[in-house]
C-alpha cells in the first residue's frame, strides 16, 4: 500500500511540476498562399513557426483550387499569410471552408501583407470591357525587390502580436533579413541601373512594379488586355512593334504558352526570357533573394 501511494504521490508532482526551462514553445502554426511568403515567414519567424504553403508556383496563382489538406491546414493555423487586394480570389472561400472567423480577411490573425506598399495602376472606374482588371491595383507587388522591407515589418509584427513571449526573436530575426536584404538592394540597383530606360514586351501585366525599380519600359503586353489571350490580330501588331522599336526581350513567367512566346521571338528576332512571377518556378529560386536575384540577372543579361 504505501508503495502505491508513493507511486501516486510522484504522479502528482510529475502532473504538476512547471515545464523545465528549456522546453520549447509551441510552434505558430502558418499557412500563406505562396512559396514567396512561406520562405519570407520561415526568415522571419525562425524557429518560432511552422509554415505551409497552399499554391504551388508551377500554376499561375489566380487560378489555385485549394485541396481538402490545404482546408484542413488552414484550420489548425494560427495565421494565414496572404497577399490581400484581389490576387487570390480562392484565397476567402477556403477561409471559409475553415472556418476559422479570425483568420478571415480583416481578421486578428489574417497577415495582409499588402498594407504598407504604394500600389500601381489603381484603375479610375471597372469595365469588364477592359479584361480582367484588379480593383485595388496591380497586385503583382512582390516583384519589386524594395517591398520585401515592409512585407518583413509586417510579418514580424503580427507575429509578435500572435506569440509575444517570441518578439525578441521575432525583432532579431527581422534586423538580420533587413541586413541582409538592404546588401543585396545595393547589388540589385547597380544591376537595375544598366536596364534604366529600356523597353521589354511582357506576356502579362505582372511586370509593373519590377519595371517600376529597374526603370524599365514595360506597357505593351502579349495579352491584348488583362487576362485575354493574344488573337491573330495583335500578335500581328507585336510583329511590327517590337522591331519598329528594337525590342529585344520577350518576358513571361513559366506557366504562360512557350509557343506563343517563341514563335513571337523567332519572327521578330526577340529573346523570349523567364521572369518569375512566383519563387519556386525554376529550382534554386524558392528564396525571396534568389526569385529577386533570378529576374534581375536575367534581364542584365539579355539587355546589356
């Protein structure tokens, strides 16, 4: 008997006894839409997170269909990462199948990460005449370098705002990147300075903000508008544009027809050149400094 009640006695106090001191927290559970932000929020977060991503950067992001594992992931999440405006219009609906209210847009734990960028080309008025415009403005932020700055403020703040015992770590984490990441703008802008006035032709406008830090022209497009497929009758025009101009740089993301683009090139004598949309499209580029490091390099290359 009193060996049994010695045997509950220690029970009791291993029950009871506080948490040794170098237990590790639990883990913010995360989930973002992108690779781009999932290797954002693993920089940020460091080992303080766990972090998933819903599309894969082999598809065009507008046209996701989230998996019934992306719905179960979402709601076990502390936080979902997304890039807000109008980009991923899936991205409520599987908020919704969730069900999880806090993580819905405008929510606690919903991480917009639009807030805080100058947006382009915010349209004055909607007519669905002009293709598929985005009400916001052009939601393709991510492809200038500079805004990983205030992207990585964000992040850094709602994840103290969700794990406060972790804002040391959160601060020194987000001091690292930004160091790292203002090195890298100083390379990035030698790089952008030699392609400062030049015109490229891209296949979508998702361009825009890439062109906005390289000072590059970029406002013709394969597409005849957002979201339309090139007709006979425009890739006609391209045919005489981009020689009457000298262009001599075709650019899409890798999910856009290659035929389209090639057989454009061929004719007119362009290069036709991948510039990610997505980190993750080629291998090695699922780093936010190597997706960045990818479409500047490539673009120095072909436009010396």
């Amino acid at each position: 008997m009193k060996k049994l009640i010695g045997i509950f006695a220690m029970a009791l106090m291993a029950l009871f006894a506080p948490a040794p001191a170098h237990a590790d927290p639990p883990k913010l559970k995360v989930v973002t839409t992108t690779v781009l932000f999932e290797d954002l929020a693993n920089k940020i977060g460091g080992e303080r997170v766990e972090v998933k991503h819903v599309a894969s950067p082999k598809f065009n992001v507008h046209f996701i269909q989230p998996k019934p594992s992306d719905v179960r992931n979402v709601s076990k999440a502390d936080l979902f990462i997304f890039t807000g405006l109008d980009l991923e219009a899936w991205a409520d609906p599987l908020l919704e199948a969730a069900g999880k209210r806090a993580l819905f847009r405008g929510g606690e734990r919903n991480v917009d990460l639009s807030r805080g960028i100058p947006l382009l080309k915010v349209p004055a008025r909607l007519d669905r005449a002009e293709g598929d415009l985005h009400a916001y403005g052009n939601p393709h932020y991510t492809l200038n370098p500079e805004h990983l700055r205030p992207m990585a403020e964000t992040l850094a703040a709602d994840f103290k705002s969700a794990d406060p015992t972790g804002a040391a770590e959160y601060d020194a984490n987000l001091a690292k990147f930004l160091s790292e990441l203002d090195s890298k703008l100083a390379e990035w802008r030698v790089m952008a300075a030699g392609l400062r006035g030049k015109e490229i032709v891209s296949y979508h406008d998702d361009i825009a903000y890439l062109a906005d830090f390289a000072g590059l022209k970029a406002d013709v497009f394969i597409e005849p508008k957002a979201g339309i497929p090139p007709t006979p009758k425009h890739l006609q025009y391209l045919e005489e544009y981009l020689p009457a101009n000298g262009i001599k740089v075709i650019t899409s993301p890798t999910f856009y027809s290659r035929a389209t683009l090639e057989g454009l090139a061929k004719r007119t004598g362009a290069k036709a050149v991948t510039v990610l949309q997505n980190a993750g499209e080629l291998p090695g580029t699922d780093d936010v400094f190597a997706f960045h490091e990818h479409n500047l390099r490539v673009l120095s290359e072909e436009l010396k």
